[in-house]
C-alpha cells in the first residue's frame, strides 16, 4: 500500500468515522475497503490516466484514492471551468477516461459508457471511455495533473508525483495544530489545496473530513458565493478547521460582524489563494475567526508557508513548512529542491529543481515570508517607483466597504484606482474617506489619488476575471481606458495650474 493509504490506515481505530456527506458515512476500515475495491476495477479496466469531472462528495475521494494507490495518472477538471476549458484539459492530458456525475460531459468529448462502471459508485458517479491518441509528453513520475486557469484562461498542466503530495500533506498534518481535526470543504476538492489540506492532510492527522456538495455550503461556479448558506453549513458541520479563499473570509467576518457567532469549534482557519490585508485578519479574528494566512503554488504541490498559532505575524504569510526551501532572486521567491515535475507538453520545463513563482517577496531576520506581489503585476510609476498593486488593492478590499478594487499606475505619476463596492447603497463620500484613511498608512508613491466606480463587478463572464478569481489587468484597464485616462489627466492639469 502506498506511503499515503499506508498512513491513513494507521492514524486512527479503524472504526472511527472518517468521512461525512449528508447521510452517508465511511469509518476508516470502510474507507480502505472502498479504496481498495475501486482500485481493482481500474486495475481490470487497465487505465493509466484518469480524469475527474465531478461535484464534491465522498466519491470524489474514493476515486482520487484509488488512483493515488495504484500509481494511476488523476486529472481533477474543476466544475468552473467552460466547456472549452475542461475539453482542452481532458484532451491534453491524454486521460483515457473521464469519471463524472455531470449530465453535460456528452458536450466535452465524445464519450462511451463503460458497462457496470456505475457500480463502482455508491451515488451517480459514471465512468466514460475515452478515444486518446496518447500523443501527451507528460514527465516520468507524474501522478497528478492539476491544471490551472491562468491569466489567458487557457488551462495549463502542472504535474505532480505521488511522493510530492504525501510529503506536502504530511507536512501540513504535523504543523496545524490539534490532532484528530474535523475538517469541513468549502473549496471545489479539484482545487490542489483543498485536496491536499483539506483531505489528505485531516485524514493523516487521525481526523473526520466532511464534505458536502458544493450548493450545500454555497458555493456556484468559480466566485459565486451564498453567504447564508456557507454559514448554515458551518452552523451544521461544527468544524475544528476550514481552508478559505480572502474573499470567503470577508463575507464570513462582514457575517459575523452583522451578528452571527461563528461556531467555538473553530480553532483554525488557514486562508490562502490571493494576499490577505492584515486589517481583514484583525477584523476576523475580533469575531473569534482564528484566521491565518498562508501561502502556495500548485507547482509546489499547494502550501509553502502557513502562520499558525505561536508562530504568526501580521502582512507575513508565515514561515516555510518543514519540506520547503526558500530564498529570493532579485526579489523573486523561489522555492528550491522543489520536487515539481514540468508542465505537460513542455519538456524544457522538466525536472528543474527549483521553482521560480513570479512573486515579490522578502524573508524577514525571524524567517517569516513576506509577499508583496506579482513579477509581472509590478507597477512603475514615471517617478520610478516600484508598487505592487495587489499591496494597495488588500488594503482598499480588507474592510466591510469595497467588494473590489483594481489598482492602476504603470507609467504614470501616480496611482488610481477601479472600485466595486459590496453595496450599490455605498456613497461617494463613504469611499473617498476610506480612500483617504488607506492613504495615511501608505507612502505618498503607494497612494490612491484618484477613483472611479466600476458599474459591474469583475467575473469572468465578462472577462475581466481568471477563471480562479483573478483581474485580468491587461483586459480591465483596456475596459477602462477612457475612464483611466480621465483620471491622470484631470489630476495632471489640476497638479500643472
């Protein structure tokens, strides 16, 4: 039994319940068993790459197991991704077949049901055939493909062996504190940090994962969310932990800010995908939301670094996790003796060694991790002044006010910015004071000396999102130019009487 089933078998009697999804439960010998019985029907049906296109639920796990066990090639296709998206990814992945409870999987690919296949799932899991050409180039080793949306929305291959994932999650289990955790997913688990942190890691720990489909903790493609329901979720679940996104946390403390108690079982919220204010930090954890940020990349198998209890500091994202090498280029972190892999179809990308994350950062005298932005993001203002704007844009976004905010200024004298708020209620006058309360705190170059309020939020159906939640910068300021220009040219002519 591979090192990862091999632990989980260990972490706890064998009758303790492991899993939870509504009314269906799994004890950890149960657990195994199923495991074990999917893998022998992959076994028989001779796949070596599998992809996984399906809600949240313990089948979803079952499946990811198996194939973990056996050495089987598993591409998780997130439910947000387009028709386009998830064809490109089945496609270039050389998956031989596709494992989904989705009525719409006819319009990815061309499809064959594989007879009796619905029995290997105890819900309406289906296992497809597809017709590859196996054309893929795809390093030795790869387990996991995990594919990411990236700025252009083109999905791009990240692979992962199995040895990689067990080392990251067995990190993870040792450094969160508490033992035995009752882990509730609230991410997509096709996301590569909830799978790995929010299964993996909780189930080596000796603890019970609870996973719900995802309208049941309100979840709705890649940045729909239902407040209500996630906090009657929570309400429902009672969890030790939860992995949340800083959008998530907002709501979550904007919730209990309006009066819900967060549940006392709470004693760790790690937030990670996206840099988190340190204001909205205070904010949450005043409304006893045990929140600490930590920080990851899928080329590193998710997390990095993680602030935890006796060790946190505030605008860090923590200290490296036992397994990971830090240090920095030219202002670059980069993670050395990673163990990724390449990307599929990129054979230059192979074996490197080390992973350069195109974020800007520092490593304080105590080792903590400091991230201030993007490489390719990095403003210079015409003064020649370096900004990174996802620095301005969490502390704009870190109260209750702004829902969204993009920070302009490359090549320009100073910086504006494009603002969303949460409510349509919200007034000028609310803005531009909390606009001139940012300011103090900031350097003069850092500051916004100019706004304007978007009409419509961000998404990615209107193309100004990634499919993970993202500004496509180059696309929001094109949208915006006329509006932009106004703003330094209003402002420059005021600056010339």
């Amino acid at each position: 039994m591979h090192n990862l089933l091999h632990n989980i078998g260990a972490a706890g009697p064998a009758d303790q319940r492991v899993l939870e999804s509504g009314a269906r439960t799994l004890t950890r010998a149960e657990l195994l068993r199923n495991v074990e019985k999917l893998a022998w029907s992959f076994k028989e049906l001779e796949l070596q790459c599998v992809a996984l296109h399906a809600d949240n639920g313990i089948d979803w796990i079952l499946a990811d197991l198996a194939c973990h066990a056996l050495g089987i090639r598993i591409v998780p296709v997130p439910l947000f991704f387009s028709a386009e998206q998830a064809s490109h990814t089945i496609n270039q992945s050389a998956a031989q077949a596709l494992i989904t409870d989705q009525k719409n999987a006819g319009s990815l690919i061309n499809l064959a049901a594989v007879p009796g296949s619905q029995h290997f799932f105890s819900g309406d899991m289906t296992l497809y055939a597809i017709d590859t050409d196996d054309s893929a180039r795809i390093p030795a080793g790869t387990q996991k493909i995990t594919y990411t949306s990236g700025s252009t929305g083109i999905p791009k291959g990240v692979c992962l062996s199995a040895a990689h994932q067990f080392m990251v999650a067995n990190a993870l289990a040792t450094t969160v504190p508490g033992s035995s955790p009752r882990h509730l997913c609230v991410l997509p688990l096709s996301t590569l940090l909830e799978n790995l942190a929010g299964v993996y890691a909780p189930l080596l720990s000796g603890g019970t994962v609870v996973v719900p489909p995802l309208s049941e903790v309100g979840i709705d493609g890649s940045s729909g969310l239902n407040i209500s329901t996630l906090v009657n979720s929570i309400d429902r679940a009672q969890p030790n932990t939860l992995i949340l996104v800083p959008e998530m946390l907002d709501a979550l403390t904007t919730a209990a800010e309006c009066g819900w108690i967060p549940s006392p079982s709470l004693h760790f919220v790690a937030v990670g995908g996206g840099k988190v204010a340190p204001e909205l930090l205070r904010r949450a954890r005043l409304c006893n939301l045990p929140a600490f940020e930590g920080y990851g990349l899928s080329e590193c198998a998710s997390v990095v670094t993680l602030n935890v209890p006796g060790g946190d500091r505030a605008g860090a994202v923590g200290k490296p996790l036992p397994h990971a090498t830090l240090s920095i280029d030219n202002g670059e972190i980069v993670v050395s003796d990673s163990e990724f892999l390449g990307y599929v179809n990129e054979p230059d990308s192979w074996h490197r060694g080390s992973v350069r994350t195109g974020d800007l950062g520092h490593i304080d005298d105590d080792g903590f991790v400091v991230v201030s932005g993007r490489v390719k993001n990095q403003i210079i203002t015409s003064f020649g002044r370096n900004i990174s704007p996802e620095w301005v844009e969490s502390e704009l976004t870190a109260g209750p006010l702004l829902q969204q905010a993009v920070v302009v200024g490359d090549a320009r004298p100073y910086c504006v910015a494009l603002i969303y708020p949460h409510s349509p209620a919200t007034t000028d006058d609310q803005i531009i004071a909390l606009i001139q309360s940012i300011n103090q705190r900031l350097p003069d170059y850092a500051r916004v000396l100019d706004w304007h309020r978007m009409a419509e939020p961000n998404t990615p159906q209107n193309g100004l999102l990634t499919a993970s939640g993202k500004p496509k910068r180059a696309d929001i300021e094109n949208a915006y130019r006329l509006q932009i220009d106004g703003m330094h040219g209003t402002r420059q002519e005021v600056a010339n009487q």
